[in-house]
C-alpha cells in the first residue's frame, strides 16, 4: 500500500496507522500523515486522480471556454431586445 498523504510506501502488515474510507483501507507512514488524510480526505485522493492523468484539466478548461455555446448557456442573450 501507499500512504496516500506522501506517497510513501506503507507494509499493511505492520503499519499501525490506517483508516477505512469509502470502503477502502488506506495506510499511512506516520500519525501525521493519518491526521491529514483525516482532516480532508478527498483532497488526497483527488490530488492521486490529477497525477494519474497526463491532461493538464486547468489548461484544457481554458482551451474549451472559446467553444462554449454561450447563447446556450444564457438564452437570455437570444432575446430580441
Ligand atoms: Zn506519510
């Protein structure tokens, strides 16, 4: 397992520090790494999401905001005024 707070690899067996969320084991090196991870979990496992993808998702949203329908988006702005 890796602790999912700094990517340090954790041995199941003997790692005292873990916590079930979402119904998934996670394990960490140290009671810090714990605290984090309990503080705001999803912070830590959307952070492991954004790494796995090679797309930068910041940059792809501002390639596509040009493409945006905005008379869709607001139909207010199809009003004959
Ligand atoms: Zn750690």
């Amino acid at each position: 397992m890796v602790d999912p707070v700094c990517g340090m690899r954790v041995d199941p067996a003997t790692s005292k520090r873990f916590l079930e969320y979402k119904g998934t084991t996670y394990y960490f090196c140290g009671p810090r790494c714990l605290e984090r991870f309990t503080a705001d979990p999803e912070s830590f496992l959307a952070k492991k999401k954004t790494e796995a993808t090679p797309a930068k998702p910041g940059v792809n949203m501002l390639a596509a905001l040009p493409a945006v329908p905005w008379t869709l988006a607001f139909p207010i702005a199809r009003w004959p005024w």
